[in-house]
C-alpha cells in the first residue's frame, strides 16, 4: 500500500486525487493547496484526506511514498527537487519543468536518489493513441511522411506560458511517443494579443534528416475548437480527431504515387483513394492508466510509458520554440 500526497488541487489535481483515491493499492493521506477555498472542496469530497496549506508537511512526512504535482509550471522544479530529495518518487502534470536545464537536474536527482521521476503525458494512455501506436509500429502505413497537429480553442489564457507551452506538450508527447527519429531543428513564430506578451497563437515546425516533418498549430482564440492530428505514411494516412466521440481513429486507405515521364522536368503523380477503416478503440480513462504506470514503476521497477526522457524530449523542443519565437522564427538547431 502505497501513501500518496498531491501538491496542487486546482484544474487537474481533483482528477488525480480521484483515481489514485479509489484504488487498492495506494491511499491519499494529503492534499495541499495554497488557496483555502481548494482545500475545502477536498475535504467535502474526501473527508479521511488531510487538507493542508503548506506543502512541506507533505514532505516531512516520512510514511508518503510518492508525491504528484499539479501546480503552475513554475513551481514544477522546486517541488519535485524537494521532494525528490526527500526520498519520495514523483509524478509531475506537464510540461516537467520551465528549462531543459531544471529536467537534466530533476532526472539526475532521481537516478542518484533511486527514485521514480515519472510526467504525467496523459494521452499516451488513451486508447485511441496507443491504437495508432500498434498500427505505426506494424508498418501498415509504411514510412512516416508528416505529422500535422492542430490544438485551438478559445481560451484558456496562462498567466505564466504561452500557448505552445500550454497545449503542444500533449501533441509533442504523442510525436515523441510514435516517432524514433529525434527533431534536427525547429522554427516557430506566434503572436500575443495581450499585455503579457505570452503568445496566445503560435505555430511550430519541426525539421528531421530525413524527408519527415512535423507542424503544430496552437491558439487560445479559436471561435471552435478542434483536437486533430493528421499523420502521413508512404502507404496510408491516419487522423485521430479526439473531439469525436466513438470513432477518433480513421486510417485511410489513401496515396499517391510519383513517377517522371520522358521529360524530366515533368512529374507523373498517381492518387489514390481507397477505404477507410475505423477501429476499435478501448474505452477507458486515459488517466487511470498513468496512475497505473506510475504505481508499477514503483513496486515492480517498470519502466513507465511517459518517463522522465519523454518529459526531457518535450521540454527541449518547448525551449527552443519560445527561443525561435523571440527571434521571429529562426531555425534553432537541436
């Protein structure tokens, strides 16, 4: 039985408190918020949790186990770096910190401490991106071509990141997650609409060494909101659209084939459009399952799905965006 302490009960942290809550094999001793009014909703929900304010009680507690953290990402470092110290493992929301530099020391603390440093990626869990997983992995769709992202909607505005930081890390963890091959380089621009000069749109290019490329566009300001993720292969295509209820998952039976005729300055292109084949996909709370991983890195050593190189690989490549973004989008090499 593992004992479990969550720093943060804002957006997020009533999600995790409530499937860490109800499982068998670990109990939340703790929340703590630094709002009064946060703590009083835990404990109307969850009289047997203790509610408190400062959560360094969380951490000098000696009988918790592990800490998860839903704070801003500011305070990502400071808290994992303590309580990583403190010799409790650690699941942190995302992005896992502010630099490239705060992840090598957070996931060099927890190698030294012997301790589970895990992000809390969600959709590498879902049924729908797993499913595109085993498909990629198979070679059904031959050699990946382009990945398209689009993640707009109007609002939520972040008072402390821009809107790459705040809605690509979910897309960039799904790339991360299918692709092997490393980004060479990016380029990104954006645009703020407000006093904060935080980027509320934001597009973001990724170029690889081979003829492989990735885009995300991300907005606070869309009238609509749109979840898509279009991915090209040599042989098929696949769009995941997570705004859909039942069938999220579309790969299509579609192509093009490219030869020259007898002048080379002419090109032969030869479309193709076949079926579209929409599988099954297994329905079950996404965060269950890193709850899950992160529960098992802990008692059985497993290596989890959205470990601390998978938060590592996010946040570089959000460095080096807001980078490219005050230099009017230079390409930053990786």
């Amino acid at each position: 039985m593992l004992n479990i302490g969550v720093i943060g009960y804002g957006y997020w942290g009533p999600n995790l408190v409530r499937n860490f809550h109800f499982r068998n094999d670990c109990a939340v001793k703790y929340v703590s918020d630094s709002r009064n009014e946060r703590l009083q909703l835990t404990k109307k929900h969850y009289p047997s949790i203790k509610a408190v304010l400062d959560y360094s009680e969380i951490l000098n507690d000696n009988k918790i186990d592990a800490v998860v953290i839903a704070t801003p990402v500011s305070l990502h470092y400071y808290i994992a770096k303590d309580a990583l110290k403190k010799g409790k493992h650690v699941l942190i929301e995302k992005p896992m910190a502010s630099s490239v530099k705060q992840a090598k020391e957070l996931i060099a603390l927890a190698t030294k401490m012997k301790k589970v440093l895990m992000v809390d990626h969600t959709f590498l869990y879902t049924g729908a991106v797993q499913k595109i997983k085993s498909v990629v992995d198979s070679g059904e769709i031959g050699s990946l071509n382009y990945f398209d992202s689009t993640r707009i909607n109007l609002g939520l505005f972040q008072p402390d990141i821009n809107v790459i930081w705040d809605l690509a890390p979910h897309d960039i963890s799904i790339l991360d997650y299918l692709v092997k091959e490393k980004p060479v380089s990016l380029s990104a621009t954006g645009i703020s609409h407000t006093k904060n000069k935080l980027e509320n749109i934001a597009y973001l290019t990724l170029f690889y060494q081979n003829n492989f490329i990735a885009h995300f566009n991300c907005s606070w300001t869309s009238p609509v909101k749109i979840r898509k993720i279009l991915i090209g292969g040599s042989k098929k295509m696949i769009l995941f659209d997570d705004v859909e209820p039942t069938e999220k998952v579309k790969i299509y039976d579609t192509g093009y084939s490219i030869s020259s005729d007898e002048d080379k300055h002419k090109m032969l292109i030869d479309y193709r459009a076949g079926d579209i084949f929409i599988p099954k996909i297994e329905q079950r709370e996404a965060l269950s399952g890193v709850v899950s991983d992160f529960i098992l890195a802990i008692t059985k050593n497993k290596k989890p799905i959205s470990g601390s190189e998978s938060g590592l690989n996010v946040v570089k490549i959000l460095e080096a965006s807001e980078k490219s973004i005050k230099q009017n989008g230079k390409e930053i090499k990786l």
